[in-house]
C-alpha cells in the first residue's frame, strides 16, 4: 500500500498564483467512527467546545462530524458506514453566492471555499443554504478558561460570537508547505502534509492531497478503489471529497 | 305624492348617513374634528402608551442589548434552523407595511373613492411596520454592529457588498421602499400640516410649521404636489411589488427544499396584501372605537369595501398556496416530500391547519356576507386571525421547513427563545410609534376627505336620485 | 515498516535534534544539561511561528503510542502521532488529541497540598466556561513533601508500606520496584480500569492453559480473511485500539489482498459490531457454547478427527442456549473453515464473565483449529518489550480485592498512589474507599484532583505526562519490541514535580538502604541508566557511542526498538486436546435484565475530565456530555419507557439513575451502559456528570481472577423523571421521532 512516505513531486506545472485542486478520500468501509479526526480537528482549528445543553440543541462546532443511521430492525439491525461529515469544499458551492458580505468566498489559488472570519456578519444564509450542513456557528462566546487557551494554535484565528466557520482543509497547512516549497524553489510534495484529521486517523480512512495530479495517492487511492461518491452531486456543487461506500 | 318625496328623502338620507362622500360637513368644523382627535388625549392613552413603552423597553431594547451581548445563543435558533422567528417577524413587518402602499397608490391609481379617510392610516402603517422589519432583520445578525459592510460605501480597500446575494438586494429592495413610502406619506400630508399649523399653537404649531413647508394652498402649489403625488403612487407601486418578491427571493433562490420555489415572488406578495388588508381593517377598528369623531369619518362602508377586497385576496392567496403545493408536491423529490409531509404530519402540523383555517376557511365563512364584513368588529377580528395566520405561514416556511434538509443526521427542531419578547417587542414599538403618531399628525387626510366630498353630488334623475362623481384632477 | 523517511520526518527530526538540546535546557529536571551559549542563536523554540516538534509517549493510556508534540514558543499546540514509532505509525485516537486539554486543564493539582481526607481540591464550578481559577492552594512547600516521603518511608515497616500505581508510565514502575526489591517494602502493585475491563489476567491465563506461556496475544486482524470477535472491542479502547484499527483497515482494505470480513459476537452492540460485516446478538454467557459449536461445525466441514476439545458440544442445544439460529453458525463455521486466513479473538464483556476463561480458552482453540499460530492473519505472542524477560500484566480485580483487604486489615500503614483512581474505578462494592481509613498515610501522586486524591492526606502531584520523562513499554500492538521513550514537551506549567524525583529525593533523606536503592542525582540520571542498558542490543532503531549520545537520541526518535519482528508463535500442540467447559455463564443479581458495561470509547477511564473528549459524540449512540442506558425499543415499549426517560437501574451491589437511550442494536434481555462517567471530583468537565456502572459492580470474578464485570444481572425501575441527552444525532432524521410516520 501507498504509504505517504512515497514522495512524488507533482507532475502538474502551476502557473503563479495557483495552489493546485486539493481533494480528499473517505473511505467509509474503513473509517471506525472513533472520533480521532474530530478531535484531531478541533485541536488544530482551535474549535470551541459548547457544554452540554448547547451541544444537545445543535449548537456544537464540529468541523467534522461523522454521520451513521440504523438499517432494518434488531437482530437484523445494522449500522450504516460511517460517513464522516465535512465542508466538501465545492467547486460551485451554494453557500458562496448568497453571503452578503463576500465573507464566504472561492479562492482561485487553493479551489477552496474560503470563509473570511472577520468579514462575516452573521447572516447565517451560507448555512442555510449548505446543502451537507456542515457550517457551525459561534453561537456565543464560548469561552476556555485559563489556561485551557494555552493550547490555541496561533495559525488559526479565534472565532468570536456571532461569525460562520467550518472547515478549511486545515489551510493554514497547505500554506505552511506551499511557503516552504517555495523558500526550496520546488513544489509541494504529495504527502508532505496533510490535514489535522486525514493526519490522525488510525484507520487512514481519510486521504488528502491534490486531485489535479494523477500521481498523488487521492487520485490513485480514487482510481484503485474505483465507484467513489460525491454526496448530493445531483445539486451541481461539485463536491472535492469523495466517499467510498462499501466493500 | 308626498311619498314619493318622503321616500326619495328618505333614500337620500339613508345615502348620505351610508356615505361619507356624500355626508359633507362645513369645512372649519371638519378641521376641527380632526384638530380635535389629535389634542384629545385620555388618561386611558396615556396608561396603554405607558404600558406599551414598557414593553418595548424591555422587550425591544433591553432583549435586544442582552442579545447583542451574550450572542445569538439565547435565541433559538441552532443547526439546521439558522434562521428563526426574526425572519418570520421580518417577512411579517414587510407584508404589513404592503397594505398601506396597497391601498393609498394602487386605490388611488384607480380613483377607488372610498379610499379617502384611511389612505394615511394605512400609510402610517407601511412606515412603522418596516421599521420593525429592519429591527427583527438586524437582530438576526450574528455582528449587528457591523451591518454598515452591508451597505455600498466606497473604502479604501474596495470591499463592496455581494451583489449576487438576495440578501443584498433585499437590502436595496428594503431601503428603497422605506424611503419612497416615507415620501409617499409625507407629500399628502402636507396640506394637512398647513391645516393644522393654522389651527394651533404653541410647539404643535411650530412642528407643523416646519412640516408643512410654507404650504400656502396656491394653485401653483397644489398642481405640483398633485403630480408628485401621481408620479410617486405610480412610481411605488412597482417598487412594493418588488419588495416582496425580493424577500421571497431570500428563499426561492436557495436550494433547499420546500424553498426553492419559482411561484414564490407573487405568493408572498399575495401574501403580504392579505396580512396587510388584515391589519388595515384592524387598525382602523381600534381608530374608530377610540378616538374621538373618527366614526363620522370611517364608516362601515370603508369596512364593506375593504372586506371584500379582503375575500379576495384571500382567495387568490388559497390559490397560490395550492399552486405552490400542487407543483412542489407532483415534483416529486424526496426531500420536498419529505419536508411536505413534515408540515402537515410534523410535531408542528397544527400550525398548518391552523393556517389554512385562519387565511382560508375563517376569511370565506365570514366575509362572503355584506352585513357581516359592515361589521366593524367582526371583520376587525377576521383581519386579526388573517394575521396570525400569516404568521403562522411564515413560520412554516422559515423555521419549520429548515427543521428538514437533505442531511437527516443534522434535523433538529427549534425552540424560540429571546425572539418571543423581541418580537413581542416590536409588536409593542409598532402599536407605540402609531399612537404617538395619532396625536401627532391627522389620521384623516382632511383635505382629501374634502376634495372627495366637493366631488360628490346627488342628483335627481326623475325619481332616482344618483350618485355622480366630477374629476377633479 | 518503511526504511524510506519523508522530507518531512527528516525535517522533523533533524528539528527534534536541535529540539532536543533545547529541552534539555528548558525543562525543570534536566536543567543539569545545560550548556551555556550566548544568545546570538536563539533557542528556535523563541522564534515566531517557528513550531518544535517533540516526539515523547502518550500517557493517555497504556498502550504507549509514540506522538510528536507541535509546541510554539513553550506552548504545547497539538498532538501528531509519531510516524516512525513501529506501534502506531503517526496515528493517535482521539484521547491522545485530547490530551492537551488535560496538560491545560483548568482543574489540576498545582503543588505540594496537605489536606483532610475528604476535602475538596477545588471550587465546585459547574460552569464549564468559568474562568476562575479554583483550584486548591498548595500549602506545601517541596522541602516539606519530600521530608514528608521520607518519613513515611522510615517511619514505618517496609512491609507497612504500599505502593499502588497505574498502568503507565513503566520508568516510574522499575523505579519503584528497584526500591522495593533493595528495601524490603511491598512490591508496587499496578492496576487500571481499562486493564480490568480488558481482562488481561484472563487473556494471560487463558494462553498459559493453552499454550503453557502467560503471555498476551496478538492478533494479526490486518493478515485475517474472516474475523470472528468474540465481544473484542478492538476499535475502540482494547489493549492498543490504533493498532488494531490500523489491522481493521487492512482486513477490510488492503491492496494486496481481499476485502477481509469481521463477524462480532455481541449481546449488544458495540462501535466495533458497528463496522462488522454480521453483527450475532448472542445471549451474554453463551460465548463459549458458540465458540465451541462453531469450532465442532467447522471440524465437521473441514473432516477428519474432531479436536477433542470440540467433541462435547452440541450445536443443536448451543443455537437454543444462545439464541443464535443453528443455519448462523453452521454459515459462520463454513465461513470459517473455509477460509484460508481465519481468527478469532475473544475479549471484551465476553471475558468478563463468570466463565470469562472458558471463553477465553475456546475463542484460542478455535485458533487453533484454524492453525493460524505465528502465521499471518493469525495469533502471535506480543514481543516482549526490550530488557523485558517475562510479560507483566497489571493486577487482576481479585488481586485488587486481596490489596483491598489487607489495607482493610491494617496492613499498609502507608499508602502511595501513582497514576491510577481506584476510588472511582474499582468496583464500589470492594469499598476502596473505606479502606483507606485503615491506612495511616495516604500521599497521592495524582496531577489530576481526582476522587483518590481527595481521599488523601498528601497530594503531591506530578507532572501530565507531557511534562514528564519516562519511557512505556509496548505490551501488544506492535510487531517490534517497542520501548516508547517520554520527555518533557513543555516545561511544567505548574509548581508540581516528577513522582521518580520526589521518591529519589525522598530516598536520599530517608537515607539507609533507601539512599543505596536509588543512588541517582535524578529521573533522568535513572533513565539513562536504564535506557543506556539497550546500547549492547543488536539490531536496535538507532545506536550511539556512549550513554548520553543513546539518550539523545532516545528522546529524538520518541524510543527504542528492535528492527526485527519480535512476535513468537504460540505452540499449537496441545490446544486442541484440552478440556475446555462451555456451561454458561452464571449471573448474580436478581433482575430480569443482563448487563453490559464498557468503556466508553471516546472517554476511556480517565478522559472526563477533558472538555473536548466529553463533546466528542460516541460512536454508537452520539451522546455527548453523559452517560446512558441502552436499551432495545421493544423492550422499552413494553416496559412503557421512552427515549430520555430516567430509570433506576438495580444490581446486587447498588444502584444508579440515568437516562435511556433507545438502542436498536441490543438484545431485548441486555441493557448497557458505558463507563467513564459518573465522577465526584475529577475536575469541572467531569464532577457530576453522568453515573459510574462500578456502583454497581459486585464482587464476582472469573477462573482467572478478573472482574465479572458483566456476569451481572440488573433491575429495571421507572422514576417518572425525564433527562434530555445531549446528542449529535437527530432523532427525527435517524429514528424518525416526530415525523408523523406511523409506528
């Protein structure tokens, strides 16, 4: 098996400006449901926890979350794979046009859907009309006690009340390996990072990389596995994450 | 013979008591009248206006700081249901202020006479209620404080709003409207301020003395308020049916199910008329049963003509509610069916019936009878369950359709919280700026009142005596 | 494992290096290192946005996964798995990320405190946003502790004097058994909730009866074709959850191979039943029974002579006993027999039965069977971590219960505990608690307030363990010899010190054969000595000239190991010829209910107390913040009781009050409940949330000594309340509550 210490450079010339088409692969045969990618999430993102009564009224901040459903009734009772839940960084996505503010925006170098923390006004419209919902919102100022806040990670801004987050393919990531290749006058390699949640995963259940290079382990991971989904293509948001289902 | 001159008498007293067109008073004392409706204020004002102001203190304003403060958290809203009760109100206010302009330009338009006493009533009515949509849209937003990025304002860094956002043009669609209303109701009101300036003293006088901007009644002076009058109640009416639309687009251009609906721009609007003749009728209820000389002015006849316009579109309305449903329903996706099912089947299906009990069934049993819709508090009553009932239809398609999306993980019911008092609190804003505003300006458009009579003849045609109308203009 | 390095890995290690010297430099303890040089080169660790990785071992439970800490400018930011370290190979689970919530905890014992038994160690705040610190003043200074020690240590008969300890770290462990083993004082005895809720006495035992070696197992899930688990949590907190996930993924997903089946035995079930391709809802005690009947089915199919082991059980009357269809096991056992790459791994509640061993023994037979000892996709013996020559495993319940009772007998004057809280782990029954009134003197290592340091007269708290050296050995997991090596990631936030200093400190006051057994300056001068003993092994990761060089580069690479596959085959002959019974469990108790505790897979034993741990939602159910009784719908309908609605739940040995969540996945006759919650103290994330299932644990073991923690049968009462569970799931959208479809 492909392992991420097999290195490619990227075959794919990109012109200035470009970050390349980052993508990722779910395998929900495999993925557990442990929840190490959740809190691997929130750990780097800086993700505030909600207390019980908030999390109980769908307010928790869950970058990620990992979806199951029951199939048939006990003893023929099973459960569903595991579907883990995240921004599918669409390349049409709907949450875009809809923001007043352009705070929710498509950034042209990473084809990413970038949310601007501190254009956002709170108008929630990018959440509704999210087809995966998948945007949390800081409902209020949850708060770390001291010295819980030690822990933030000074990469990624702290989210005040009143604004619209959700996953980023941990950016501040692909930034840290692009300006590094950059200062070594090269490319990014694939493997050379990876997001806090495809990084944690024990089962390795979650793939991430450029799906623009054929040689990147997503896209031989897609072509190996063969039948990947896109959730909710039907809407046209041309998903960047694909799920493998079953066997 | 004498009978025949009883009877024709008789008709023609029946007419002018019917009719306020034809029920002229002397000119002075008419003023006076309306002179006297504004001064006369009762303890009993003074204890609803005192009752009223606390509520909004508390339920508007002091809500409002506790929300800004703590966040978002203590309303109700949560994933999936992002936007709550604050949408609701904010689709409820602007379908209010409709019947205002509804009835001052699109009657006037079509020189619908009985129109006359309660155009400004109703137009008071379009002002105040869009004030309250702007606080319910506003206390919606996560950083209210910064809604000014919202606004097309050159910057240095040349941040501009979204324009493809319908929030966006719901903005303009809001400001425009709030602007040409407020004209619209400032520019009849003039000769009105003339009237009251010469009739009063002290700082009534100097308020109307600014406010009727040195109006003499020259000929010059009246033909050119006469067309800007006709060139904004032509000009606004566009403007209101846009209005609407555009809050429909909120939810018609994003893709969920249940919203996403191409009838949607014409519903609300449907919608929003029929709310707003509810409320119309409402208001003038109360302005008739509390304020001093206003039963020679509004008349059941006004109630008549209003109730029908009521049956029809309410009507019109069930119509578009079945189209909507019919086509969403036959469409046959599963998530909208899913979602349909919800309305009617879900833990809050009541309100559906409930709503098509209030806007349909209620509304046809009742004003389908002329004496009955004559009936002042009757037809009041219908307008109030129109108006819940339209509530009731946004909040069907605001909070109870986001409970279902095409993530079923993620449904989740929502449970107002802060937003009852906060929307309470506008309620009380609303009802506090418009007695304010019955004291202070004449709710009766004097001179427009006057202008009708002066039209209006009876005449003698053999033995029928006619109603017969000159144009004025 | 790949010889390749990523650019990434050498850039990260060539950082660790450098990263290294500057620990050494920063860190309390190893302020000894320091090597003096002006400041014209900062330390990097001082350089904005410049990350230092650390590699040290995770402390959040024993399995010792290797983790590289992201630290900037002092500060621990994030937890990575270690990418070289044979055991998980740059995976952590999600207690691992969380364990910076417990290095900053907001409720951490913040130095040397003297208190009444009893007494809170901090402010009760139930608001999980407070920001008050509330924690209790240290009214201690060091001096004082260590004298303190020192006297307990002289005072007192070395036979007076016990030592409890957790199962990690190791370092502190060997330390502690050299100062037994010189002085005379008891042995430390070791003990841990997920240990008692693995059964690894039985495991133990059950491979010495079998294979005639008391050794844990491996089993090589990855290599596997088809897969029958025994009740084996695997994926969630059993033994070394990582690495036996990373197996799962490659039974199921290999490239090499075929898409792997999982078959789960299970009376209720779990996150692993959850991913299994059939899920068999066995009655709880029928284990044994299944697991012979399918061993006789599958000999049957495969011909020849039946295993004697095998020869007694009855299919026919097993499917009636278990409740699973004979057409089920007959399928399973063809699956089985036919299969080229078959395993079976018994664990769990199975073991945690009356018959626990009789499971134990006839899931290994079945092995057996399969011939799959040594083999890929088959059962190995755990390598024995480097230096080791016997595998140890912590102590069993019944072994804690003998511990219990001599402390209630007065036999331990003075009480050490380090890295465990019995208090709140053991089963309530065995009165832990009360007996620490019979101990004299109670000093309490514990870096948390948890319920046993409230129960002590000294606390005198050592560091997180990321603020700690030490080292772990691998016990399963890995098919290297594994010595996990721990250092400090940050210096200690607060004024708390290392156990293995206090206690070499104390020895040096203590003076006598307490000074002779611990003649080093320090931990870390004990460390090397230890860890320098591997320099003469051949074949290791890395080697080094001389001992300060091998400790260098013993923190760099986050241990040590053997670069050759250290799992041994279990000897096959005899497996099949024993005897093994298949009656079926017995229960105690008097209700009409089975009952399945577990260990909550996202909390474990010790994860309460960290706030992100508590919202992660479980895997099974997506309860957040609490605990809650599993129960099947129809079960629930009969009984009248709905989702969120309050029960008593009653065992022989007491009882508890908590929500039910309606479960589809469990017997009609089974409730469970997780373990994990339910805590008295232990910070205000974990104080009173949720309810302890060892309040209802009576005191029953199996042949082998560990806890029948599931040999119970409970009571069910309605209490009328109503407790909404804070859940990620919908009920509308997965159960469809208040849908309006018809039920």
């Amino acid at each position: 098996m492909a392992t991420l210490n097999d290195l490619k450079i990227s075959e794919v010339k990109l012109s200035e400006g470009e970050g390349g088409k980052w993508g990722m692969v779910i395998d929900q045969d495999i993925c557990t449901g442990c929840q190490a990618c959740v809190a691997a999430c929130a750990m780097e993102n800086n993700i505030s926890f909600v207390g019980e009564e908030d999390s109980g009224y769908g307010r928790s901040m869950h970058w990620i979350r990992i979806e199951r459903f029951w199939e048939g009734e006990y003893p023929e009772v099973k459960m569903t794979p595991n579907q883990p839940m995240l921004c599918q960084q669409c390349g049409s996505a709907p949450c875009e046009p809809v923001c007043p503010a352009f705070a929710t925006v498509h950034s042209q170098a990473e084809k990413l859907n970038l949310q601007v923390y501190n254009r956002c006004v709170g108008t929630r419209y990018c959440a509704n009309n999210c087809p995966y919902q998948v945007r949390s919102f800081n409902w209020r100022d949850y708060k770390r006690p001291e010295p819980l806040a030690n822990q933030l990670n000074p990469d990624v801004t702290v989210r005040r009340r009143g604004v619209m987050e959700k996953c980023t393919f941990c950016i501040q990531r692909i930034h840290k390996a692009q300006d590094q290749a950059k200062a070594e006058g090269r490319e990014v390699m694939d493997g050379e990072f990876t997001t806090a949640c495809a990084q944690a995963c024990p089962a390795n259940a979650i793939t991430f990389g450029r799906t623009d290079d054929p040689r990147s382990l997503v896209s031989q991971l897609a072509k190996r596995r063969g039948h990947g989904a896109k959730h909710l293509e039907e809407l046209g948001t041309l998903p960047n994450v694909t799920y493998f289902k079953g066997g | 013979m004498t009978d025949h001159k009883n009877h024709a008498e008789h008709a023609e007293a029946h007419l002018r008591e019917k009719h306020l067109m034809l029920d002229p008073l002397p000119r002075g004392r008419m003023n006076e009248m309306v002179m006297e409706s504004m001064r006369h204020i009762t303890w009993k004002f003074w204890v609803v206006f005192g009752i009223l102001a606390a509520i909004s203190a508390y339920g508007l304003f002091y809500s409002w700081g506790v929300m800004i403060a703590e966040g978002l958290g203590v309303a109700g809203v949560n994933r999936p249901v992002y936007w709550g009760i604050f949408l609701v109100n904010t689709v409820f206010w602007i379908g209010i202020s409709h019947a205002g302009t509804f009835i001052s330009a699109i009657l006037r338009v079509f020189k619908a006479e009985f129109r006359r006493p309660f155009t400004r009533a109703a137009e008071l009515m379009t002002t105040f209620g869009l004030v309250q949509a702007g606080f319910s849209i506003f206390m919606h937003m996560g950083r209210v404080w910064l809604s000014y990025w919202l606004m097309p304002y050159p910057n240095q860094r040349l941040l501009w709003p979204n324009l493809h956002s319908p929030l966006s043009w719901d903005l303009l669609a809001i400001t425009t409207y709030i602007l040409g209303s407020t004209m619209y109701l400032f520019l009849p009101l003039i000769p009105d301020m003339a009237m009251a300036r010469d009739r009063s003293t002290g700082w009534r006088k100097t308020l109307y003395k600014i406010l009727a901007l040195g109006f003499r009644g020259t000929e010059g002076e009246w033909t050119h308020l006469r067309n800007a009058m006709n060139i904004f109640a032509f000009a606004i009416i566009p403007v209101m049916f846009s209005v609407h639309t555009i809050v429909s687009w909120d939810f018609a251009a994003a893709t969920r199910p249940g919203w996403s609906s191409t009838i949607f721009g014409p519903y609300f609007v449907i919608g929003a008329l029929h709310s707003g003749m509810g409320a119309v009728i409402t208001v003038l209820a109360i302005i008739r049963g509390t304020m001093k000389h206003m039963k020679y002015f509004i008349r059941p006849e006004h109630f008549d003509a209003i109730g029908k316009l009521m049956l029809i579109i309410s009507m019109t309305w069930a119509y578009f509610f079945f189209n909507d449903y019919m086509v969403q329903w036959y469409g046959g996706d599963k998530w909208t069916k899913q979602l349909l099912h919800f309305h009617e089947a879900g833990p809050m299906g009541w309100m559906w019936f409930a709503m098509l009990v209030c806007n349909v069934v209620i509304p046809w049993a009742i004003l389908w009878n002329p004496k009955w819709r004559s009936t002042p508090w009757l037809v009041s009553t219908v307008g109030i369950i129109i108006n819940v009932g339209m509530w009731f239809e946004r909040y069907i398609i605001v909070p109870i359709s986001l409970t279902i999306n095409r993530m079923p993980f993620t449904w989740r019911m929502y449970q107002p919280g802060i937003e009852i008092p906060l929307g309470i609190g506008t309620l009380a804003f609303f009802a506090l700026l418009y007695m304010a505003a019955s004291k202070l300006i004449p709710l009766i458009p004097v001179w427009e009142v006057q202008e009708g009579q002066m039209a209006h003849e009876l005449k003698k045609f053999g033995r029928e005596t006619v109603v017969t109308v000159s144009e004025l203009e | 494992m790949s010889e390749k390095f990523s650019r990434r890995d050498f850039l990260k290690l060539a950082g660790m290096g450098a990263a290294t010297t500057a620990v050494l430099t920063g860190c309390g303890p190893a302020s000894r290192y320091v090597k003096r040089e002006p400041y014209q080169q900062m330390p990097e660790y001082n350089y904005n946005g410049q990350s230092t990785y650390y590699a040290t071992t995770c402390r959040e439970c024993a399995a010792g996964c290797g983790l590289v800490i992201r630290t900037i400018q002092g500060r621990a930011i994030k937890t990575e798995g270690n990418a070289n370290h044979p055991l998980n190979l740059g995976k952590t689970c999600a207690r691992g990320q969380a364990t910076l919530h417990g290095l900053y905890n907001p409720n951490r014992v913040r130095g040397p405190i003297k208190h009444a038994r009893g007494d809170r160690l901090y402010a009760k705040a139930n608001d999980p946003f407070n920001d008050n610190f509330d924690d209790a003043e240290p009214n201690m200074s060091w001096d004082e502790a260590l004298q303190t020690v020192a006297d307990a240590l002289t005072k007192y008969k070395p036979e007076e004097i016990g030592f409890l300890m957790g199962m990690a770290p190791d370092h502190l462990f060997d330390l502690v058994t050299d100062l037994a083993n010189a002085t005379g004082i008891n042995a430390p005895v070791r003990f841990g909730a997920l240990g008692m809720f693995e059964s690894r006495a039985t495991l133990s035992k059950a491979a010495e009866t079998l294979f005639g070696e008391a050794r844990m197992p491996f089993f090589d899930v990855g290599g596997a074709q088809v897969v029958l688990s025994f009740g084996a949590n695997f994926l969630e907190t059993w033994l070394s959850p990582v690495s036996y996930t990373r197996g799962f993924a490659s039974l199921r997903q290999a490239e090499t191979k075929m898409r792997g089946k999982l078959v789960q035995f299970e009376a209720r079930m779990s996150a692993t039943g959850g991913k299994a391709d059939e899920w068999v809802p066995l009655r709880p005690g029928t284990e044994a029974l299944v697991a012979l009947a399918i061993g006789r089915l599958a000999s049957e199919i495969r011909g020849g002579a039946m295993p004697r082991v095998f020869s007694s059980v009855d299919p026919i009357d097993v499917a009636s006993k278990s409740g699973v269809k004979l057409e089920a096991l007959e399928h399973i056992a063809a699956m089985f027999a036919n299969s080229t790459g078959a395993l079976a791994i018994p664990g769990g509640a199975a073991l945690g039965q009356s018959n626990g061993l009789a499971v134990a023994e006839a899931v290994l037979a079945l092995n057996a069977l399969a011939d799959n000892f040594g083999k890929p996709g088959g059962v190995y013996f755990s390598p024995l971590a480097p230096s080791q020559t016997e595998y140890q495993r912590p102590a069993s319940a019944k072994e804690m219960q003998d511990f219990v009772q001599k402390m209630k007998d007065g036999k331990f004057k003075a009480l050490f505990i380090h890295g465990v809280n019995p208090v709140f782990e053991l089963p309530a029954s065995m009165d832990f608690k009360g007996a620490l009134a019979n101990v004299e003197q109670v000093i309490s290592f514990a870096t948390f307030p948890d319920e046993t340091a409230a129960e002590a007269d000294f606390i005198f708290p050592d560091h997180h363990g990321l603020e700690s050296w030490g080292y772990q050995r691998v016990v399963t997991g890995s098919d290297l010899p594994v010595l996990s090596g721990a250092q400090p990631v940050v210096a200690p936030y607060y004024d708390t010190r290392a156990a293995a200093d206090v206690l070499i400190s104390a020895a040096q006051l203590a003076g006598g054969s307490f000074a002779q057994a611990l003649p080093f300056k320090d931990e870390v001068e004990f460390l090397r000595g230890k860890v320098s003993a591997l320099m003469g092994e051949a074949n290791g990761s890395f080697s080094a000239m001389d001992a300060v060089a091998f400790m260098a580069s013993f923190q760099q690479f986050g241990g040590w190991w053997k670069m050759s596959d250290g799992r041994t085959a279990p000897s096959a002959a005899d497996a099949l010829n024993q005897n093994v019974k298949g009656d079926a469990a017995e229960f105690a108790g008097e209700g009409e209910f089975f009952f399945i505790p577990f260990v909550s897979p996202t909390l474990a034993e010790a994860g309460a107390n960290k706030p992100w741990l508590q919202e992660l939602p479980d895997p099974t159910t997506t309860v957040m913040w609490n605990t809650w009784l599993e129960m099947n719908p129809e079960t629930a309908h009969e009984l009248h009781i709905e989702y969120d609605d309050v029960v008593r739940v009653v065992s022989e040995a007491g009882a508890v009050e908590l929500p039910v969540y309606v479960y589809p996945a469990i017997r009609p006759d089974t409730v469970a409940m997780p373990f994990g919650q339910g805590h008295t103290a232990y910070g205000r994330y974990a104080e009173g949330r949720g309810v302890n299932p060892a309040d209802l644990f009576g005191g029953h073991f199996n042949e082998a000594g560990d806890l029948a923690f599931a040999g119970m049968k409970v009571k069910i009462e309605k209490t009328g309340k109503k407790r909404p569970l804070s859940r990620l799931e919908s009920m509308m959208g997965v159960y469809g509550v208040g849908l309006g479809e018809e039920h």
